[in-house]
C-alpha cells in the first residue's frame, strides 16, 4: 500500500489528506479546511474524483471549517462515506421547539458575524450569505447520513473500510465536551433571553454559531501582543522553558488521532491539548516511551501553548507538519525550540515541513546554520510518500 500525507496552505487553518492507495482502490481522508483555494478544489475534484471516504472536522473554529462549506455547497455531488464532527447532532427526543420571530432575527445577525467573505476557487474574495458546516451538511440527506449521531471522543477505535487500518481517538475527553455544552447553553441564554430546556429545530446550526462566535470573542480577549526579539543561540534553547498556559476550552475539544496501519502511525492533533493528548498516548501505547510515529502534524499551528516537552516524551517522529499560523506567534519560537533542542530518540535527525513561514521561522532557520542541531526545514511542504 502508498500512504501519501499532504497539506495545503488554506491561510491561518489546517488543510490535510491522507491518501492510501492498494492496487486498484483508494481510501482518502480529509482533515479541516480553514478557506477553500483553487488548488483544494481541484484536487479533491480531479485527483479524489470527487470522493472522501472520512472527513475529520476537529472542532468548531473558523480556521478549520468555513472552507469547508464552501467546498460543500461548489462540489454538490461529493461523495462523502463517513464524517467525525462534533457538533450538535443527536436523536430528536420529543417535539422540537422554533426560535420566536424575535430570535430569529437575533440569530440572522449572529450569522452574519461569521467570516462572510471566503476566497473562492478563482481566488477572489466573495461575499456570501454565512452558513454553518453543520447546516451545510444536514441539507444533503447523502452527508446527513454520513454525519454520525454519536460523539467523537478519547478510546473511540475506527476500522476504515477495506481493511486500510485505523484510527484511535486521543481528544476530546466526554467530559470536555459536557462543559462546551454547558457553554452553549450560557450562550444561548445570553443571546436569546431564553433557557435552553429541551431542543430546538435548527439546534446544530444554533450551536454551531454561537461556539463559533464565542470561541473568536474568547481567543481576541486572551490575545496579549509580545514585543518579539531575534532570538539568539542562548535565547533560543531558553524558548524551550518559557511556561505554558492552558488552551482554550474550544481547542481543549478538538479531535486528535492516530492512524495505524501495520506498525505505522501518524499523529494527528488538530488544535489539541497536549497534556490531554500526552496523557492518552500514555495510557494507550503499551510500548516505551515516546511512541515513534512516521510524522505529527503539529498542534494549533506551532502555538507557544500546543506543543509540551512533555507531548514530545510521550510521542516523536523525524517529521513534524506545521500548517497555517501567522505572523510572530504561529510558528511559535517556544514550539520550534522544544521540538529542535530535544532528544533525538535513536533517530538521525528531524526534518520540519511548513506551509506557511513566518519571521519566527525565517530567523530559526539562520541560525541552524549558526548551530549544529541535526534538523532540516522544509518549506516546500513536500509530501511524505511511503511505500508499506
């Protein structure tokens, strides 16, 4: 079988596929889509022949779905075979009760503060009405089907159809997600006057739109501007130190993975907490400790506050993925310092991929010219290809 990892630059957000092709069959996976590029849709259109056989949504954030509807609502005969998105999404139990005619036009004004413009294939920005993935989804029977009614979460274990291998779940925890709920439900109060008491029609677009639009109020409110100094020798092994504050509830929330195929494994963290990440890998993997895999694609785009020398004790691989990001604080210096300065584990060397550069990454590369770590950047973003 050829396993081939490849990512795609979709701004701030993840854009990830996992292709797996025997001699006459394929399985593909996709993970996120933070905007839709021309490059995205050509090749889920012409290279997957319009087919994905599982769509892991990590979580509900902007830079991870809104490109994703839009690949939706242009690809209407896509043919999706299972999809992982916790979202509000659960048997009917009773009558469901509609939004009063005043809430409703509170809720049409809260769609409307989600990113209305979304650069479309041609790659020109377009104003369209916003829509959420989970409304998008329901309104195709075919991917309505596809979107389980049950929850994602840690010990979940996934076979993939046609004996292609499997996939563990390492994030969220159940009781994670209870307190996201429990948010919702605080939101909900707040913006429509109104207890949420029994279900709503329209519940997971509801749901949907108000953790999307809290979760973007919640990240400006922690986001603190760091002057950002040229890091030197010295100041760059100290990055590795530098605390770490605990991830937003949202991330805390997100679905990472590992999928396995006749002793290969690829770490998938989407936006993940690394201690809780860390505590499952602990917990799962039997082996010693880290457990080698054949690549991480590094959580919430190399934040400060993602990566943990703890996370890379608990796994390791010669190759890290980092996608999206942004200027100074995605790739973080903190991040790329403990991935850089820590044990090698029996390997050569590890090579770091992005899809994006930032200074951060620019000024490290300078200096691993200074300093002999054993690392190489690849800013390609070239595929990871391997025969098993």
């Amino acid at each position: 079988m050829k396993l081939t990892f490849r990512t795609f630059n979709c701004g701030m957000g993840d854009c990830i596929f996992l292709i797996l092709k025997k001699e006459d069959t394929s399985y593909h996976i996709m993970v996120d889509c933070g905007s839709l590029k021309g490059e995205i849709l050509t090749f889920v259109k012409n290279d997957l022949q319009e087919r994905i056989d599982l769509l892991v949504v990590t979580h509900i954030d902007n830079d991870h779905i809104a490109g994703l509807s839009t690949m939706l609502e242009k690809l209407p005969d896509l043919k999706i075979g299972k999809i992982l998105f916790n979202c509000y999404h659960r048997e009917q139990i009773g009558e469901q009760k509609s939004l009063s005619e005043k809430q409703n036009e509170a809720f049409e004004e809260l769609k409307h503060r989600l990113p209305l413009k979304e650069v479309e294939a041609t790659g020109k920005a377009s104003a369209r009405e916003a829509i959420g993935l989970s409304a998008t989804i329901l309104k195709d029977e075919r991917w309505a089907a596809a979107w389980g009614r049950k929850t994602t979460v840690a010990g979940n274990v996934i076979e993939l159809n046609g004996g292609y291998g499997k996939i563990k779940i390492l994030s969220p925890r159940q009781e994670d997600l209870d307190e996201l709920e429990n948010q919702f439900k605080k939101e909900f109060w707040m913006k429509f006057y109104q207890d949420y008491t029994q279900q709503f029609v329209k519940e997971e677009e509801i749901y949907e739109v108000l953790l999307r639009i809290w979760e973007t109020t919640l990240t400006e409110e922690r986001t603190a501007k760091v002057a950002y100094t040229k890091p030197t020798g010295e100041s760059f092994v100290k990055a590795a130190d530098e605390m770490v504050k605990p991830v937003t509830q949202p991330n805390r929330c997100s679905i990472a993975f590992v999928y396995e195929y006749e002793g290969h494994r690829i770490l998938f963290l989407g936006d993940a907490d690394p201690k809780l990440v860390a505590d499952e890998i602990n917990a799962t993997f039997a082996e010693d400790k880290p457990v080698m895999m054949d690549l991480i694609k590094v959580s919430h785009h190399g934040s400060a506050h993602s990566t943990t020398k703890e996370m890379i004790q608990a796994a390791d691989s010669a190759h890290y993925y980092f996608t999206g990001g942004n200027k100074e604080e995605r790739p973080s210096l903190e991040t790329l310092s403990r991935i850089i300065t820590a044990g090698l584990h029996g390997q050569e060397k590890r090579t770091l991929h992005f899809n994006r550069k930032n200074k951060v990454v620019k000024d490290v590369m300078t200096l691993l010219e200074l300093v002999d770590y054993p690392c190489e950047i690849d800013l390609e973003n070239n595929p990871y290809e391997i025969e098993i």
